[in-house]
C-alpha cells in the first residue's frame, strides 16, 4: 500500500488549467450551485470561529457543517478563521478509522455506503460520510445527490453526510477532504466513509487519505481485466462485488474467483494483508455484516504491525509536499504579471512563434 502513494499528476491537461488561471477563473466556477449558495449564505454572517469549534467539538452537525463550508470558501478572510478552526480540532482527531470507497457509477456505492453505515450505527458507532461528488468539465456543476439517495441514513442523528463537488483539484478530495476528516473526527464520527466519483484520479488521492480503501466490482460487467489495467486493484485492500442476488449470484461467484486469481499476480502488501474478495447484495443487507469483520481483522493485524500509524505518518509527509506543490502553483499563475505574459505566450504559441517548452522557462524566469 504505502508504495502506491507517490501519485501521478492529473490526467487533465496544464494547458487548459493555465488558461483558466490565466482568466483569473474563480475556484467556485467549479462548484455547483448548491455549494455556492452555501457559500454566499456563510459570508453574510458574522463568523465566530470559537462558536463553530465548542459546538463542533461537542458533536453539533450544524456547527460542522459550517467548519466544512468555511473550508470550502476561496474567500481570503476566512483563511484564518478555517486555521483556527482546524488548529483547535487536531488534538481531538486521528481517533477514527478512514474507509475509502471506490466503483465505477452504477455500482452501488451509494446503496452500500447506507447499507453499512446503518449497520455501523447499530453496532455503537457515528459514521460520517464524505461523497465526492463529479463536477462537469463543462459547467463545473455537479450532481451533489448522495443525501437523496441515502434515505435512511440521512436521518439518522449518528450518521454525517456531506457530498462535495470534486472540482478540479486532484480527484477533487485533496486539501478539503483532508481537512473536512479532522473536523469530523473531533466532531466525535469514529468511522469516516469517503466515497469517491469512481473516475479518473480521485481513488488514487483518497487511496492516500484512508486506512483501508474497498473497491466495489459487479460480476459480469466486462470490466474484470479492465480493473486490472487500470492499476485500481494494486490498491484494493479488498474487492467487494455487489449485487450479488437473483440471477446475478451465479456470476458473482465466477467473477470472485477470477478476482482471487488476478490478486495473486500482485506483491505482498507492506502492510502484510492479504486482500480479499467479498459479495455483497447491499439492497437485501447480504454480506455487509461480513464486510465489518474483515475491517475489523484488517484493523487488528495493522495496528499490531505497526504498518497503521507507519502509513499515517507517510500520508502526512505526502500531504505536505502535495499542499507546497499546490500553493506555490497557486502563487504563481494568480501574481498579476504571470497572468499578463501568460495570455501572450499562448497567443506566441498559437501562431508557432515559440514552444511550449520555451515559453514555460520564459515565464519561470520573470522576476516577480
């Protein structure tokens, strides 16, 4: 596991996010309406950051849902204000155990993730769950339905749900699915659900967020060997094929015995587990009880290991780098002169009077 954080860059493109940069496009062209009405709702009010962090702390889903908005907002007045919030939740986080959850649309995750989670509140737990939402390359809106689809769930006082739109960032989790995990540890959530689009690079950032990162498969999909191109499976604790009842069961019995073949190709894990293949059939609640006791052992022989807090720490030192990465991209393209040669070297490349490499060094090497 801990050799599969080292992540790839996004698939799409420098090119079209330098340009966006270069218009001065605002971080909420990539958020859906719904979010932006949150948005604009919190910075009509007084914020007070000692309010939202002793409600927060004594479990209050408003005060959280909040701290989550303000983590949300570009805006640079609340830069401080979200510190302080999260400088006052890290003694009471890393307390939980953080389970990503990834599948292709269609799969079922949203059925599941309900399925589960009831069965998690019934046994003693609070379980919040972090849906990243997809947002449309196009309009940068997103669909933002998890809560419709968990019905029961949502309504349950145990039980968080936040979906947030994925943006651009990279798989749309990074900083604010990290930070929105402490608030909602220190909100007293022991089990932390994050589940992911199911496309592009979104299971590789979350894989480097969580403790344990299940997959969900659905037999006879012809994506079995797919699976094992794309590299998911390398960084699957487990594989959980759903839907398996009525006259699927037979195919899901085939497809959990290929997957066991395929787990074989790959090395041992650093962590020393051994990834298993379930079934499940979260709409009949089959197989989810069998779900919990493989986290469970999964838990016990890591935190015995040693490789549990070992992969925390490397996520963190990860974490760091890719926050530097990331600020320092920022300052570049938003400071007013990159933006100015920005717009004339692409004009300059447009008409093949230079190259993209050229002109890359050029603008690096403005004074600024």
């Amino acid at each position: 596991m801990l050799n599969t954080i080292n992540l790839t860059s996004k698939k799409k493109s420098d090119f079209t996010s330098a340009l966006g940069n270069s218009e001065a496009t605002s971080r909420q062209n990539h958020i859906s309406e719904a979010s932006k009405k949150r948005i604009r709702a919190i910075r009509k009010q007084v914020v007070n950051p000692d309010e939202i962090i002793q409600g927060l702390l004594a479990g209050n889903k408003t005060q959280l849902s909040k701290a989550i908005t303000l983590i949300e907002s570009s805006a640079q007045k609340h830069e401080s204000k979200v510190k302080q919030i999260i400088a006052a939740c890290l003694p009471h986080a890393n307390q939980s155990i953080r389970i990503g959850i990834t599948g292709v649309p269609g799969v079922g995750k949203s059925t599941f993730i309900e399925s589960f989670g009831n069965f998690l509140i019934n046994q003693g737990k609070k379980v919040a769950v972090l849906a990243v939402d997809p947002s449309s390359s196009v309009s940068g809106g997103s669909i933002l339905g998890d809560k419709t689809r968990m019905e029961e769930l949502v309504k349950s006082e145990q039980a968080f749900i936040r979906p947030t739109a994925s943006g651009d960032s990279l798989g749309g989790v990074a900083r604010k699915t990290r930070e929105s995990i402490i608030l909602c540890e220190a909100a007293g959530f022991d089990v932390i659900l994050i589940e992911t689009v199911g496309v592009g690079q979104s299971e590789t950032a979350v894989h480097s967020m969580t403790d344990f990162f299940l997959l969900l498969k659905l037999a006879g999909a012809g994506d079995e060997l797919q699976g094992i191109k794309r590299g998911i499976i390398e960084m699957a604790d487990a594989i959980l094929i759903n839907k398996a009842d009525g006259n699927n069961e037979k195919a899901a019995k085939h497809a959990k015995a290929e997957f066991k073949r395929a787990l074989h190709l790959y090395p041992e894990k650093q962590s020393q587990w051994t990834p298993k293949v379930k079934l499940c059939s979260a709409l009949n609640n089959v197989g989810v009880e069998d779900v919990w006791k493989m986290l469970s052992s999964y838990f016990e022989k890591t935190k015995s290991n040693g490789f549990f807090e070992e992969n925390r720490k490397l996520q963190n030192k990860y974490w760091l780098l890719q926050s530097i990465n990331e600020q320092l991209k920022n300052r570049f393209y938003n400071h007013p002169k990159i933006k100015e040669e920005l717009k004339i070297q692409l004009e300059k490349i447009h008409l093949q009077e230079t190259t993209p490499f050229e002109a890359a060094d050029y603008l690096l090497g403005l004074k600024r």
